[in-house]
C-alpha cells in the first residue's frame, strides 16, 4: 500500500531505505519484499512522477511494450509490440506499486543523508507536513539520472520577449504562442518534440547534435527485438574498452509513435522544418551555429547503417530466414552550413531547450563521487559499504537504465543488501569516512530463502 502518513517517519529506523518512487526503487522494493527485509521507499512526488510531470501530451516509449518486465509485473496488455504512451506507463508502474503493497511515503523528500558513527545512515525528509530523520542500516539511490533540467548560459542573452521552456516543461503545440518555435537538441526529446510541433502545423528550426539515429524496423522486425537476440541489451559496461565514455553516450533518436516509425531530420527538412548545426552562440535577438549540419545528419546515418550491418551479419551467422530491405536513400541534404538566425526576421517567439539533464548529488555527504559528481560504483554497490545507486543509464549494461534491464539489477543488489546484512550481523563493524571495512565470504546458503508475494 502507499503510506499516508509522513510523519511517522521521524525517529523511525528501517533496515533499508529506498530514494525514488520509480520503475527502479518499485522493483528494488518488489525484491525487498521477496526477502522479507524491512524497507520503505521515499517519493518525493507520486508513483510514476517523472512519467506523469516531465513528460509531454503525446509522448510515448521508444521501446516495445515486451520489454517493460519489471519483477513480479512483466506487460499484460494486448499490443506487446505497440508502445504504451505516458497515462499507460504511469498506470503500469501504480499497479505494479499496488500488486505487492510497496511501502511507499509519496510526497517526501529525501534531503540529507550522510553516515551514522554508529554504523548505518541518516537520512533528512522533507515533506509538506514537515521535516523529519529517520535512521537506516542500508540505503539504495534510485532517482534516476534526470534530476536537473539543463539549460545552457546562454539562454540569458535571447531578448525578454521570446518564450523559453525546458523540455520537461513542454506538453503540446497549443502552450507555446503564435510563432515559429526553435528547438535547440536533437536527443530523443527534441527530436520527438520538434516532429510533434511539425506535424501541428507549426514552423521548426531545429538546432541539432551529435545524437545517432536507429532505423525502427528492419528486415521483418523492430530493430529492438534484433539488438536483444544479439545481445545488445544484456553486455555488460565492463565488457567495453572505456566504460566511462559509454556511460555517457547519447541515446539513438527514434519513435514509438502511430506504431512506430523512424525519425529522419532530413524528411522533416525537405517538407519545411529548417535545420542547423550545434547552436554556438547568442547575440541578442542573433543565433550563430556551428558549420556542423552536414556532419551531424551523415554521421547519425552512419550509426543507423552500421546497426543494420551488424543485424545482416547476425542473421547470416544464424541462417535466419528475413525478408531483405532495401538500404536507406538520403532524401535530402543540405544545400550550404546555415550559420546564422535572426529571431524576429524568423518569427521565431519560443525557443524549447532540450538539452537534457543533470545529477543532483548534493544532499549525499559522503565520499563516493569521482571529479565528475559521478557515483563510483561497481554494479551500484558503491565504496561505502551499504549504499547502492539504481537506476543509472549503463550501471552494467545498456538495459539499466530501461524497463527491460533495471529488475535484474535491483536483484543483483538485493543479494548485496543480504550479503551486507550478514557481514554486519558476524563481524559488527561499520564503515565511516577512512575506517576500512572487514568483509567476509558469504555462501549461498547464508541466503534468506525467498518467499512468494500474494
């Protein structure tokens, strides 16, 4: 069930807390549950927040409905294959919270944590019926990486009367005023927003990156269900030469929109939409950009065919029987680099700023971050013993930070959180900021057996 009282928490200890009320602190509260281990979960929204706040009307999953299988709570609808938009995705994730009675305190922030020189943690709430602490041996971090919308310095220099909005603020063409829109970011958010005010009848200026692209379908199938027969969604991060840099990487821009379809920049660009390269500068009501615009459609082309390179030689290595596609033929290109914009001439009155998110780390007072405000961790176990982040775009593999992935991970740690238990429990130290840690082997029968939730 989904507590209602907030105030009780204070003074209270739990033997686990989890931070974040999404589809990753649901299912490391599922698997919580499945070992009888004393938790709770703060949210400082409701269940499904981030689905139901930051995300626009039409908006919908750019993967099949086949791979949101959460523990315990696997797609029971009737289009495993469609793409659930926003209002299913947050009805998925308050079933899956109703299925096994998560103990959920929505509307409560987790604002301090730090170590307790007793061993454990403190952790600060705030909510709207007050502030509070309650204690915890061991804490899980699963907010997720899209903390903090992101909007360049920049942005200060645009003239007082353009319209400026995140992307996380945007919900539909109808919000914006009269007027051309430019989109500055072609991420999976801009890309879908800039063809959301495209097909509304709105004039865009897209300001693109470096974000790849993906075909949607190729050879009889979704490109997704492909990439998880090869493998794609299950490699590990350790697996790569720079785990760091593919930490970071930009996710492929493609749709699940009317059933799914690609999302060509160059198609938008021949019926209308103005392209440019990286936006560089502001000078007033003056946009400059980078001279990149070529580079970036030919090299996002370029990822798109290499994927489906690797999925010919997957099925030739297979002897899979697939019907054979024709390659993708470039309709447009540009003719010169557009280097400049001048708002007014334009009419462009709004500007959407889909320049992605940032971390906000600060109300973790301890040492596990690296020079990037990054959390060092092996897997989500971090260096402070009892601390765990989930949740994470490629915490060991691509699927992580998705639907498909992140249930295997909040196992992977709810054995670490037994483990932990059973070092305490027989050795009776605690970890503090330079104290090293004594561990002990733990064997599988040290395992609490599991139980089934009703």
């Amino acid at each position: 069930m989904i507590e209602k009282t907030r105030s009780d928490l204070d003074g209270t200890h739990r033997s686990v807390v989890v931070v974040g009320g999404g589809q990753a602190g649901l299912s490391m509260s599922w698997w919580l549950t499945r070992r009888s281990i004393d938790h709770v979960v703060l949210e400082r929204g409701r269940v499904g927040g981030e689905w139901r706040n930051r995300r626009w009307d039409s908006f919908c999953l750019v993967t099949p409905n086949w791979q949101c299988d959460l523990p315990g709570h696997p797609y029971a609808g009737l289009d495993a294959h469609g793409f659930m938009v926003r209002d299913d995705i947050v009805a998925y994730l308050e079933a899956y919270a109703a299925s096994f009675d998560a103990p959920i305190v929505e509307g409560t922030a987790a604002t301090r944590l730090r170590a307790r020189r007793a061993g454990g943690f403190e952790v600060h709430t705030e909510s709207s019926t007050g502030a509070g602490t309650l204690t915890a041996d061991q804490v899980v971090v699963a907010s997720g990486p899209y903390q903090v919308p992101i909007r360049p310095r920049m942005a200060e220099r645009l003239p007082a009367a353009v319209h400026q909005i995140h992307s996380s603020q945007y919900r539909n063409p109808a919000q914006l005023p009269p007027g051309d829109v430019l989109v500055v970011g072609t991420g999976q958010s801009g890309c879908q927003i800039a063809e959301d005010l495209h097909l509304a009848g709105r004039r865009v200026h897209l300001a693109t990156g470096t974000a790849p692209r993906v075909a949607r379908f190729y050879r009889g199938r979704d490109v997704v269900a492909w990439l998880s027969d090869m493998g794609y969604y299950s490699k590990a991060v350790t697996d790569f030469d720079d785990a760091d840099a593919v930490r970071f990487r930009v996710n492929h821009y493609v749709t699940g929109r009317d059933g799914g379809r690609d999302i060509d920049l160059r198609a938008f660009a021949r019926d209308g939409m103005r392209l440019y390269g990286r936006l560089s500068g502001i000078d007033g009501g003056l946009l400059r950009f980078a001279p990149d615009l070529r580079k970036h459609l030919d090299d996002a082309d370029a990822v798109s065919e290499g994927i489906k390179d690797s999925i010919d030689a997957f099925i030739a290595a297979q002897g899979i029987d697939a019907p054979i596609e024709p390659r993708y033929v470039a309709v447009w290109a540009p003719a010169d680099e557009p280097t400049e914009l001048d708002l007014d001439a334009s009419g462009v009155t709004t500007v959407v700023w889909s320049t992605g998110f940032g971390r906000d780390n600060r109300w973790i007072e301890l040492p596990i971050f690296d020079g990037r405000g990054y959390p060092t961790h092996q897997r989500g176990v971090t260096s402070c013993p009892g601390l765990y982040f989930l949740g994470l775009p490629w915490l060991h593999t691509w699927g992580s930070g998705r639907f498909a992935g992140v249930g295997t991970d909040a196992e992977h740690l709810a054995r670490e959180i037994v483990a932990h238990q059973h070092r305490t429990v027989h050795t009776g130290l605690h970890w503090l900021a330079g104290t090293p840690y004594e561990t002990s082997p733990i064997d599988d029968e040290d395992w609490i057996a599991p139980r089934t939730v009703a």
